[in-house]
C-alpha cells in the first residue's frame, strides 16, 4: 500500500518557498505521493476555509515536480467543471509527460456555490457537467498526440451513492475524502455492489483520510481513520490496507488556516508516521 501527503497550497503562511519545503519533506520521508487541492475563485465561502494565497494546482505541481525526483504528483481534487475539458486533458497531459509520468488526477463536482457563479458555471447542474466533461478529458487523451497523458490514474472523489457510482463509471480509483472507518467498511460494501450493478470492474480504493496524532487514544464511532495515538493511526492504516486500499493520502491540515504559518507541526507528525511505517516494513 502506498502512503501519500496532502500538502495545504493555500493559506497566510504558504508561499513558494514553503511549497518547496513541503515537497522535499515530503519526498525525503519516502511518501510516495504529494497532493494538492484546487480552487480557481476565492470567494467568501471559499476565503473562510481556505483563504489566499491559494497556489493553483497544475501550476504548482508543475513547479513541484522541478524540485523532486521520485515522488508522484496529484490533485485531491481538482474541480472539474471550472475548466473546459480540453484545457484540463492538455494540462494534465502536459504535466503528466514533464514530470516523468508522475500525475494522479483526483476530480471532484465542487461545493462552494459563490466561486460557482462567480465563475458562470450552474452549480445544480455540476455533477452532469463533471460527467460529461470527464468522457471528453478520456476520449481527449486517448486520441490527439497532443492531449497524449500515457497512464495517468484518474481519481474520483465523493462520498456520496452519485461519487461511487461515477467512479465505478468513469474512474480508476474511487476517492473518499476524511471518512471513519465504520463508515467506510460500508461504502466499501456498495462500491462493490454498484460495480456489479454496472457489470463493471471495482474501482481502486484510494481514500484521504485525517493525520492528527494525539497523546491519549480517542474513542467512539465518530473518531476520523487517522485521529488517535501512533497506535492508533497505524492499525487505521492495517485495516485500510485489509480493505483493499491502494493508496492511502494524509492530510494533516486540521481545518485552521493559521496552521499554514507552522508546518514544522505537521512534518513532525508524518515524521513520525513514516518512522513507524519504516520499522514496521523492516520487521
């Protein structure tokens, strides 16, 4: 199973050179995938979560991938009906041939209604739009030597019934973003399920999930796969592995923008993630 970061590209603290940090923190541990998150517009409901500077993606992974060597690059999720689809096939394309093939592109449908409409794009009718302009971005890579992406992994996100089956659809892999454990043995059911619906075959599993080490253990149903005492998060990350996951992504953003200005916090949290993943793979 690989183990992949996703690294806050937004927010008072972060600029370009702690986006270099990252990656070669990220890279250094020995991660396997560096990720970021994407939004075009930021407007108010978009501000209050993640406020500016917010580094474009494809833009900052381009950028990231001048400064690595081995790990791979993703987006967690990019939204896809804020860019023509031919725009979103060639970027990813381009991106995928100048890193060494090292792209994963994780998609989403969106939720921030203002950066909807300041963009001109109908947020009710997002989920046919990312559908339609998913089939384009294949059927664009697939037949243009211009728009020409190899083997990039297509990633899609959504917790919901319409996110499973659009990944059983469309997708490589199936995405759920900070999700519990109790939660995900059952939607790990209805993937399977709507894939034999489909008569198609079961997408990867490849969830997100929370990194927030903590002193004491946590308890209760609601506890998020990776809160907890190092104990904690890596028997969360034995059983993701016992249920079939692929990749797994921490996020160690805790939802506090100021966090941006101490990433020092979060490098020691999978510092210590990764030293225990070390011992346990030489054992």
């Amino acid at each position: 199973m690989k183990i992949g970061v996703n690294v806050p590209n937004f927010g008072p603290g972060t600029d370009p050179g702690v986006l270099r940090d990252w990656a070669r923190t990220v890279e250094g541990l020995g991660f396997d995938l560096l990720m970021v998150s994407d939004h075009v517009a930021v407007t108010p409901d978009v501000a209050e979560q993640y406020p500016a500077p917010f580094y474009e993606p494809f833009t900052t992974l381009s950028w990231l991938a001048g400064v690595t060597e081995r790990v791979r690059l993703g987006t967690t999720v990019v939204i896809v009906p804020y860019r023509h689809p031919l725009l979103l096939a060639r970027m990813t394309a381009n991106l995928n041939d100048l890193s060494g093939g090292r792209l994963v592109l994780g998609v989403g449908v969106g939720w921030a209604r203002q950066e909807f409409a300041a963009l001109g794009v109908p947020y009710g009718e997002r989920g046919r739009i990312t559908d339609e302009h998913l089939c384009a971005v294949r059927a664009a890579w697939a037949d243009t030597a211009d728009y020409r992406a190899g083997s990039i992994p297509l990633w899609v996100g959504g917790n919901s019934d319409a996110g499973i089956r659009r990944a059983v659809r469309l997708g490589d892999a199936w995405h759920p973003l900070r999700i519990t454990l109790p939660w995900l043995r059952q939607a790990r059911e209805r993937l399977t399920a709507t894939a034999r619906d489909q008569g198609r075959p079961v997408p990867a599993l490849t969830p997100r999930i929370a990194l927030r080490l903590t002193a004491e253990p946590l308890t209760g149903p609601d506890r998020l796969a990776g809160h907890g005492t190092l104990e904690q998060v890596t028997a969360d990350l034995d059983e993701l592995r016992g249920l079939g996951a692929e990749t797994v992504v921490l996020d160690p953003f805790h939802g506090d923008p100021a966090e941006t200005r101490r990433p020092q916090e979060a490098w020691r949290a999978l510092a210590t993630v990764a030293a225990s993943l070390t011992t346990d793979r030489s054992e």
